[in-house]
C-alpha cells in the first residue's frame, strides 16, 4: 500500500482518548485521520508532524498518536493551529489483513501512514495488538512513546 490520500476508516473498542498538540508549520502539512503522529526532532522539537514512509523515525522522535481528524496547515502560517489526536489508552481498529488473532500482544508500528507492520526498523511504534476481527486489526495505544527500537 502508500500513505493516505484521505482518513482512514477506523474503529474502538472502548472510550477513546485523545490529547491536543500544536502543528509544526516550517513546512506544509496535510493530516488524514487514522494516520500516525509525530513530533520529528529533525523539522520540529516540539510540534506535530505527520508520519508518511518518507519520514525516518528514530530515538529522538516521539510518536504522539493517531490522528483524530483531518488537518491542512500552511508553510509559515502560526503555530497556534492544533490538532487532536488518539493516545493510550485507546484501542483502535484499522482496516487491515497483516495480522491474525495468533498474532495477539505484538508489537505494532506503521509502515507507512496507511500499513500496520512488525517491522521496527525506521517505523513509529504504536502499540499492541489487541484483537482482530471483520477486518480489521484493533492496536492497543502506546503512545505517546519515544521509539527507542526506531
């Protein structure tokens, strides 16, 4: 698969959670809902960036959640825009076939803003995996998480 080009369709289990962070405008940015995100020491030491395959995660990340609503902000415009994003202890499904119920308690990252994955590699860490059914893979929140496996 790519990154979204739109929200992804996402379900609970349970009351979610979410917080609200400031976004990074150094660059413009585009955030779907579902999508994973974070702070990148490389662009922003204290603001949200989205998360797509392109970006490198490492240990002076900090993977901030999910995205609970989609977001456009302009290259330099103030960074007084926010934007609310899922956090632990939410458990999220998303649409996805990589996992199976014997898969249950991994470790889940993202490969790309739109793929779950067990790969650590360069990928935000987001959670467990907590159950699958109809199709879809429900991810017990970690976040926020500093990845330090990145």
């Amino acid at each position: 698969m790519a990154n979204l080009t739109s929200d992804a369709p996402i379900r609970f289990l349970g009351e979610a959670k979410s917080e609200k962070w400031f976004i990074d405008t150094s660059v413009a940015n585009v955030f779907f809902k579902g999508q994973p995100v974070i702070i990148d020491q490389d662009v922003d030491a204290e603001n949200a960036t989205p998360y797509v395959d392109a970006t490198v995660v490492d240990p002076a990340d900090v993977v901030l959640g999910i995205a609970a609503e989609g977001k456009t902000v302009a290259i330099s415009a103030a960074e007084t825009t926010e934007i609310e994003v899922y956090v632990a202890p939410s458990i999220i499904g998303f649409k996805s076939a990589v996992f199976t119920n014997a898969d249950l308690g991994k470790l889940v990252y993202m490969s790309d803003s739109a793929v779950l994955t067990e790969t650590a590699a360069d990928n935000p860490l987001i959670g467990k995996l907590f159950k699958v059914e109809d199709g879809y893979a429900y991810v017990e929140l970690s976040t926020p998480v500093i990845p330090t496996g990145a």
